[in-house]
C-alpha cells in the first residue's frame, strides 16, 4: 500500500517539512517491537498519535504513512539499500542535484534527462526500477515535485 501508485508520499508531504526524512523520526522518536512502531517516550503504538497529530487525519492517511514508516524501520527503504553506498540522501541528491523543467525532471548541471539517466545508472535492472526512483527524487524536491 505504501509504494503503490495511488501514494503520493504523505509522510514527506504532511510530516517532512517539521520532522525531515522518515529515518530521522524513526532514530529520534520511534522504536521498532515485535513487528510494531511504538514511540520512544510514550511506549505506545504511534497511529493513535498519527491520528490525533497536527489535526485529524484519516485512517487511510494514518495507514499510509505509517506503513511507510513502518517499511523503512524494517527494511531501511529501497533508496537506502540501493543508493546509499553513493549519496547520502534521496532529499539531499534531489535537492543539491536536480531540477524539474517543464514537469521533467533534469539533472541540475548536466541538463540530462533523469529519467533516461537512471534506466542506466547504478544497480538499477529494470524501467520499473528507474521509474520507482524517480517519483522518490520528485518527492524530495522542493514543494514535493
């Protein structure tokens, strides 16, 4: 549910603006038992406090984002496993290196279409792939691409 094409990045979109990346929250306020998010000084499973948490949010929003979480506790996410070893963060390349021009996005000075880029850069094997990471990238631009 949290990567499918019907997610438009609701932890970055609603929470990164105060809270940074999903790793940074997790490392300061969450701790993962049992195969659960619960917060680091309450104890308690964190979507009641998702729910309640700057307004009310839905339960589908609250699913979503904690799924995320939840996803990169567990697995770290995909951009840390495959991308990390080079840049050090999805928001940190898109911001320092990136651009979107006309709803394309292009390296900053280069001028190469990423999109066409990444179909052939690192550990990449598939279109699928290529096209998974750069919804990641416009999601860490800013005003979320």
């Amino acid at each position: 549910m949290a990567q499918g094409a019907e997610w438009p990045g609701l932890y970055f979109e609603q929470c990164g603006n105060c809270h940074g990346s999903a790793d940074e929250l997790l490392k300061e306020r969450a701790a993962l038992k049992d195969g659960v998010l619960l917060g680091r000084r309450s104890g308690q499973d964190i979507r009641a406090f998702l729910g309640r948490h700057f307004g009310q949010r839905s339960e589908a929003d609250v699913a979503t984002i904690y799924m995320e979480l939840l996803r990169i506790a567990v697995r770290g996410g995909r951009f840390k496993q495959q991308c990390a070893i080079c840049h050090v963060s999805a928001e940190e390349l898109a911001r320092k290196s990136l651009i979107l021009r006309d709803g394309e996005l292009f390296g900053r000075y280069s001028g190469r279409p990423i999109a066409d880029f990444l179909t052939r850069h690192g550990r990449l094997p598939t279109q699928e792939d290529a096209a998974f990471f750069e919804q990641v990238l416009r999601r860490n631009l800013p005003g979320g691409g």
